[in-house]
C-alpha cells in the first residue's frame, strides 16, 4: 500500500516538484507538502523546485522559498524525490536530473494520461487536483491555516471554482474542512483566480473578436501569434482563462487557444477545452501531450491553419465513432 508519510520518514533530504509553468494546483500541492514537511519533521532537509510561480500565489507560505531549477545549480543526491501534478517526465523541466539521481522516487498525480513512473506512484485520475490527494495523504490533525489555504487554492484552480465534473462529493468534504481555518477564502479566489490585468483583459478581448468558429459552430479557435504578444508585453501565463472562456461559447464541444512560442517561430503551445462528447486527452497524447478528457494540451510546429487542421480531423474521428 502506498504511504507517503512512511515513505517521507525514511528520508533526510526531500525534493519536491511539479510541472513547468505551474498552475494552481501544481503550486498548491507542492507548497502544501512542503509546509508540511517543514512542520512536522524540522529536522528534514526540503528543496522545493518550482519555476517562479506567478505573483498571485504570492499569499501561500513558502512562496519565496521556491528553488527555481537552473542548470547552474550544484548536483545532489535526494533521498526522497516525489514529483507532482505531472503526467510524464518532461513536465519536470530542469528538476529533471535531481529525480534521475535520487535515491527513490515517488509520482503523485492525477493526469488521465499518466501511466506510471518512479519507484512509487499514486495516481487517482478521478481525484480533482493532486492537492485533494496530498489532503488525503497527509496526517489530517496536522494541517494548519497556512497548510489549507495551499491546499484549497490548488483545488479550487483546478475544478474552476468547484464547477467542474471533476468535483466530487469528497472534493466538497476537503474544501468544507479547509474553509473552518477560517482564512478570507473570498479574497482568496479574487485574488488568484478572477483578477486580470488590463493587459491581460485587453489580451482576453482580441482573442475573443480574432476567434472562429468552424465545424458548424461545434469547434472555436483562436491564436496569439508573436507580434501581438511583443505589442503587450505579454507572456504565457497573461493567457490564463482564455481557452475557458472560448469554451463558454453556445454550442461548441471543442474549444482551442493557441500561442507562439517565444524561442522559436511556427512553433504553437495548444490547449483544449471540450465537453463529454470529445476526449481532448486522446488529441494531445497523439501529438505528443497530455491531460485531462476536458482540458489538454501539446505543442506543435506549423501554421495555425494546418494544426486545427489536424486538430480537427481528430475530433471528427471522435464526434462520427458516437454517431
Ligand atoms: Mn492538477
């Protein structure tokens, strides 16, 4: 069976990580696992590498403790690595070679798409966040305010606000418990969920007016190309919300936002939205990504006509297979 709180009491020196330009949840659930680590064995060396995580998750504790993963940082062997909120090992990023060298390994996850990696791996694909599972795994009495607001936010960022199917009854349960901490749970939400830049915003608008639709109406794209980024200032994380808010769209199983990578031209970050008829999960793992069944993604070179293109010919394949 698999216990995290014996496989943590083995070990002197941990390393946590979660994926590449974390979420929510991959900066909840590691944030969460480290302030409990540092609560309830002191004495334990933690590292917790994270790429910078945006300023809005700057209320969590433990924040400014990150440790970004630059080549330059010295080797070290871990006792313990547990790598979380990632379906396969590039999503590691340059964390990467401290899980190889470590001396065992632990996968905590909840990607559909993920099939297994280190020495030990809990994976629970109908959890809603790999937050709910630390919740689960962690020693309940011990959590604290600072330790539940962790948690929460990754919970609350990756059901969007409890609404998605992902929600279950003990989704309900866990967040039940977390708001008797008492902290400003509304703050919170407006704080690192709702709240836009007016770059950001203005961003939202041009993608929205650029979008189209096609597949009588049942697919809606839209694409940030270089220039346009350049214009605001923008990076990645100034495009979180907009393929969910294509996907409020009436009618549209499958919605599509695409932009340009910064390194290299042609080159397009793709995520997906969809409803129960399509599993977007199925299209990034075959062009090389991962995800959910309502909210994947995958990176591709080409123009942005031949990738929904292709993009397209899969959902076809997926809506006629139900017809
Ligand atoms: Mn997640």
């Amino acid at each position: 069976m698999f216990d995290l709180v014996q496989l943590m009491e083995r070990a002197d020196s941990i390393a946590l990580a979660g994926h590449v330009r974390p979420d929510g949840d991959s900066v909840g659930s590691t944030l969460a696992l480290y302030n409990y680590i540092k609560k309830v064995s002191p004495e334990k060396e933690v590292t917790l590498f994270l790429e910078k995580p945006a300023e809005i998750y700057s209320y969590l504790k433990g924040y400014d403790e990150v440790t970004v993963p630059e080549d330059s940082l010295p080797d070290k062997v871990y006792d313990l690595f547990i790598a979380m909120d990632l379906g396969d090992l590039d999503r590691l990023g340059k964390a990467e070679r401290f899980y190889t060298a470590a001396r065992d390994t632990v996968c905590i996850d909840h990607h559909i798409s993920n099939t297994g990696f280190g020495n030990h791996s809990y994976i629970k694909s109908e959890a809603s966040s790999t937050s709910e599972l630390i919740y689960d795994l962690i020693d309940e009495n011990m959590i604290d305010v600072e330790i539940a607001k962790c948690i929460y936010t990754g919970i609350i960022h990756d059901t969007g606000i409890l609404q998605y199917s992902n929600t279950s009854r003990h989704t309900l349960e866990i967040v039940g418990k977390l708001i008797e901490f008492g902290f400003d749970f509304t703050g919170l939400i407006n704080r690192s969920y709702y709240e836009k830049t007016y770059m950001q915003n203005q961003i939202l608008g041009r993608a929205l007016l650029e979008s189209i639709l096609f597949m009588d109406g049942k697919c809606i794209a839209t694409v940030i190309d270089h220039k346009t980024m350049d214009f605001y200032g923008a990076v990645p994380k100034d495009f979180d919300g907009i393929a969910n808010q294509l996907f409020k769209t009436r009618g549209t199983d499958v919605s599509i936002f695409m932009y340009e990578s910064s390194d290299e031209q042609n080159l397009f970050k793709v995520s997906m939205r969809a409803s129960d008829r399509v599993d977007v999960s199925k299209i990034a793992k075959k062009f090389g990504g991962g995800g959910h069944k309502k909210a994947a993604g995958f990176s591709m070179s080409g123009t942005y006509h031949d990738i929904l293109n292709n993009i397209s010919e899969e959902i076809e394949k997926q809506l006629s297979e139900q017809d």
